[in-house]
C-alpha cells in the first residue's frame, strides 16, 4: 500500500524516542505539561486550544491540568481578540485550578503579581 512521504516509524523515533532519550526530564515534563498548540501555525493554536479547551470542559477534565498546561491554554486564548466564548473558557480554566495555583497563573501570565485588581502588563 502506497503511503506517500509519510513514515510513522521515523516520526516516532524523531519526535517521540529522541527526546525522551536526549533528556528525560524535559521530554516527560513537556509530556505532562502538553497544550494542543504545540507545533500549530499561529493562526491556528488559539483555535485549537479553544476545541480542546471545550472538549476537556464537557468531559469534566480540566481540573487535571497541570499549571503550566493552563498557561499555555490561556496565553492562546487571550492572544489579539477574544472572543465571549474564548474568555468564558479562560474563566473555566481558571476555575477549575487549585486557588493556590491562582496567583501563579496571573503572574507567569501578566508579568507581575495579583494586587486585587486585573491590570493587564506589568
């Protein structure tokens, strides 16, 4: 069967065994710390962490992200212009992360820490 210039087992090893073998612990924490926009063109990663963002949403799974997960999710989603329901699902997100985990967010997100207020940039 012709499968054009496809080679799974390449891009296993390339993309996946490569890694892991080269540094371990940064091939598991970009694992565990996985956003569906990794390797997306610009103009479709806010797009793809909204479908994802939603599907985790309906299955009852976003509390299981981790916060650098959340990061990556929420820096798309509020890239140029956000729509309602793009900011509906950053509220999500940002409900479903353990409240310690709160301040951490704002502050790897806004570049300074929370005061009481939303104030966008440093």
């Amino acid at each position: 069967m012709f499968t054009g210039d496809v080679h799974p087992r390449q891009a296993y090893l390339d993309g996946f065994l490569s890694p892991l073998v080269r540094d371990p612990r940064a091939a598991m924490l970009h694992i565990i710390n996985w956003a569906p926009n990794d390797g997306l063109a610009s103009n479709s990663r806010d797009h793809q962490a909204q479908a994802s963002g939603a599907e985790l949403d309906r299955g009852q799974q976003l509390g299981g992200m981790t916060t650098t997960a959340r990061v990556a999710y929420i820096s798309e989603l509020i890239e140029g212009y956000t729509a309602e329901s793009k900011g509906a699902l950053v509220v999500r997100i940002c409900e479903t992360a353990p409240a310690s985990e709160r301040r951490v967010m704002y502050r790897q997100l806004e570049n300074h820490d929370w005061n009481g207020d939303f104030r966008h940039g440093g």
